[in-house]
C-alpha cells in the first residue's frame, strides 16, 4: 500500500497535463492499483481451512499478480516510454497496453488453471490455463520488437540517443519475457509435464529467467531512466554499462542453459523411466554426471555477478554537479 501511495502520488501530475498520453497513464495505475490490492486474495482463508483451498488462493495471487497484473504493468511502463522517445507510435503503445490487458481479462483467469494441478483440476482445464498462460507474453514482444526495428534503422532522435542502454535492457526485458516466461514456463506447464516436470530443475529454468529476466531488467531499466532523469548531463562510461548489460544476460543464459535446462531435462528422463520420487533422490542427484552438470553453473554465475558488480560500480559514478 505504501509502494502503491507512492506511485499514484507521482503519477497525478501528469495526469492533470494534456495530451495523448493519459490512456497510457491510467493503464500504467489501474495495473499499479492491481499490483498492491490483489495481495487480498491471498488472505481469503482461515486457521482451518483444507491445504487444497490455501494453495488455491495461493496460486491465484502467485499467477494473476506476476503473470497478470504485472504483465500489464511492464507492457504498459516500456510503451509509455517507448512512445515519449518517439520509438513506437503512441496507437501502437495503447493497442499492446490494451491487448496486454484483454488477454489478462479474457484468458488470465483461464491461465490461472495451469497451476492447480494438485487439487484434482480436470486435464482439460489444465491445458486451457496452459495455453493462455503463454499468450501473455505476446504484447511486450510486439512492443519491443517495434522499437528494436527503429533502433537498427538509426531512427533515433540525438536526445533519444541518451537513452540507449535503458531502451537495450527493455529490449532484454522483451526477450526473457519471451523465452524465459513464454518458452520455458510453457514447457513446464501442460498437463503431461506438470506430471512428469513440476517441481524438477526445470521450474527453476523457468523462475530464474523469468523474475530476473523481466522483472530484473526491468527495474535496472527504469533505474537507469531515473538517473539520466536526475542527472542529464552526465557523461556515462557506456563501456562499463556494456560489459554490464552483456554479462548479465550472457551469464543468466548460461545459467540456465547451461547447467538448470540440462539437469531439468536429466530428471525428467528419471522421472518418465522410473518415477518423480527417483528424479528427486540423492541416489540419482549425487551421480558423477549430474554433479558435473550442476557444477557447469559456476561458469554462468560468475560471469553474471561480474556484470552485477559493475553496474553497481556504475551508479556510484553517477554524481550531480555542485552549485559554483
């Protein structure tokens, strides 16, 4: 609620100028609004109440928090930005943020399914939470992939130009939001995988590029926008942002790839063959071969914590001017 206070407080202003931009706006605190208030469905259960029905609501504020609300939110912050340097065109901003939110009301509910396989949930439902679950990542693709096209094509204005690196970790946002939320949390997701994979190294897969994937590069995207806000004539060391921006997401890639995915698709072999209790056994995690492959991670996570270190070293650069 204080996060939520903060956000309409700092929004009201813009909303009383005119323009073009207020459906962009009342999008972004609808969502915001969302964000803080629907922690409530997580509450609507009691000391005595079956395990079922507490996982239930669980999952409710778990998948229509991050994968509803919060798709929204993201979409609707990268258009509203992407439209304010002239990257995307402010109809296409408010058809993703709209699209964004029609999904969500439409089949967002529906996608919600997908994770309530342990209360005898009927297959078919299953699948439809599936499905839906994975269209919600089309609108920020289609953003991003927009202002993406204009960044090759040098479109960009000299002011623009200033914004690189933020405009390149919402790109990044875009492409974890892809993979990591869409391709990775579709696989484990249909009824015969959440059989067979829930709960195996492959949720994993899916949670690290997801939460960092987006919501990480997102929050250092919007960082990176408030400093240049604050600080305009800074000149920034774009080499270390580089090395940054590259190491973290090669390092999360390998992370994942590298070691998470292979480990995943391992015990889900163990667990087709022999059983979800053998995947999960130290008999079977304590072979030489999966010790090897969750060793492969180091690798990854080296490269992943150098680039974080150096975007902290970045932001300790950043230093407003002193008054003569």
């Amino acid at each position: 609620m204080i996060w939520l206070f903060l956000v309409v407080r700092s929004v009201r202003p813009a909303l009383q100028q005119p323009g073009e931009h207020k459906h962009l706006l009342w999008l972004f605190l609808l969502s915001s609004g969302a964000i803080g208030l629907f922690y409530g469905a997580g509450l609507t259960w009691g000391q005595h109440t079956h395990l079922s029905i507490v996982e239930y609501w669980r999952w409710w504020v778990v998948h229509l928090w991050v994968e509803g609300f919060f798709e929204v939110f993201a979409t609707t912050v990268i258009a509203f930005f992407f439209t304010r340097l002239n990257l995307i065109r402010p109809a296409l901003a408010a058809k993703a943020a709209l699209l964004s939110a029609t999904i969500y009301l439409a089949g967002g509910i529906i996608g919600t399914c997908h994770h309530l396989y342990f209360s005898g949930t009927p297959t078919v439902a299953l699948a439809w939470g599936s499905v839906f679950s994975a269209l919600e990542v089309v609108p920020l693709v289609l953003v991003s992939y927009g202002a993406l096209d204009d960044l090759r094509r040098g479109k960009m204005t000299v002011w623009a130009e200033r914004y690189k690196w933020p405009i390149y970790f919402f790109v990044a946002v875009a492409f974890w939001n892809m993979v990591g939320a869409g391709l990775f949390g579709f696989m484990i997701n249909p009824p015969i995988a959440l059989y067979y994979m829930q709960g195996l190294n492959t949720t994993p897969v899916h949670g690290h590029a997801a939460l960092f994937g987006v919501y990480g590069m997102l929050g250092i995207g919007l960082m990176l926008v408030c400093l240049r806000a604050l600080v305009p004539d800074q000149v920034w060391k774009e080499g270390w942002l580089k090395f940054a921006f590259w190491a973290m997401n090669i390092g999360l890639f390998l992370m994942t790839a590298g070691s998470l995915l292979p480990v995943g698709l391992a015990q889900t072999w163990a667990s087709v063959e022999y059983g979800y209790w053998y995947a999960r056994s130290s008999e079977f995690l304590s072979t030489p071969t999966m010790q090897t492959l969750r060793w492969l991670r180091a690798p990854g996570d080296t490269l992943f914590g150098l680039g974080a270190l150096v975007l902290v070293a970045f932001v300790f650069t950043i230093r407003p001017k002193r008054a003569a």
